[in-house]
C-alpha cells in the first residue's frame, strides 16, 4: 500500500511539473493542495489493496476499475461544475466520493469548489477510514489471506 501511494504521489508531482512547461498553473492554496494530494494517494491505494485481496483473477482485478471507477470519475464533476447539474443530480452527484476530491483540487488550484471544503476534507477522511475499517476486518479474519 505504501507503495502504491508514493507511486501514485510521484506520478501526481511530475505531472504537475510538466504541467508547468506548458500552462500558466495558479495554486491558490499549496498546503491544501498537498493534504488532498496526499489524501487521494492514500485513499486509492487502500482501495487498490482491497480491490486485490478481493479479485481471483486478472479479470476481477479490473472489473472495479472499470465498471466503478472510471464513470465515478466521469460523473465527479472533472470537467464541469457540480452546479451546472438539475437540482435532482445534483443531489445525487453528492453521493459520488470522487466529488470531494475533484472539489477539493479545484479549490485549492484555484479558490473555488462545488462544495465546502470542510466538507470535501471530511468526505475523504471518511472514505479512507472505511477503506482501513475494510483492511483491518481483512487481517482480522484473514480473508482470502489465509487458505
């Protein structure tokens, strides 16, 4: 897991530099910036590591990714404002957790978020205490650990 997530923050530094060569990127707020940085890596590793006791198979492996992942990130709100949405999903939209990463990176690049910050770092801290709670209930048990 640890590894997963100093790739995955390393991956997300070097992008952010040669971002730089390229386009003028403000940082309105750098140590929020970091905290959510450090928090995405966090918390998708741990999904990662949960996601891979669970899988028998390569094909399992990327059932999650695929079918779960990628629309939450589509539907988070990555490439439009949460409130440009109907009331009803924008409502609905609220129950994605990529919603909260999205919104906090924005605000923190730029001042603004579909939803409060507090909110968002709460949100996140949630995610990845239940993603230990699931760690720990698998050492625990020895699920798929164990034979």
């Amino acid at each position: 897991m640890g590894a997963a997530a100093t790739k995955a923050l390393f991956i997300g530094v070097v992008i952010f530099v040669t971002a730089h060569f390229f386009v003028e990127l403000p940082v309105a707020h750098p140590l929020a910036m970091v905290a959510f940085l450090l928090l995405t890596c966090l918390s998708f590793a741990l999904l990662g590591f949960i996601i891979g006791i669970w899988a028998q198979n390569f094909e399992q492996l990327q059932l999650i990714p695929l079918l779960v992942i990628t629309p939450l990130v589509f539907l988070g709100g990555s490439f439009y404002s949460v409130s440009m949405l109907p009331p009803v999903w924008q409502t609905v939209t609220m129950f994605n957790p990529v919603v909260y990463l999205i919104s906090g990176f924005r605000w923190a690049f730029f001042g603004t978020a579909d939803v409060p910050i507090a909110v968002s770092l709460l949100a996140i801290a949630l995610f990845t205490g239940a993603c230990l709670v699931v760690i720990w209930w698998i050492f625990k048990t020895g699920y798929r650990i164990k034979s």
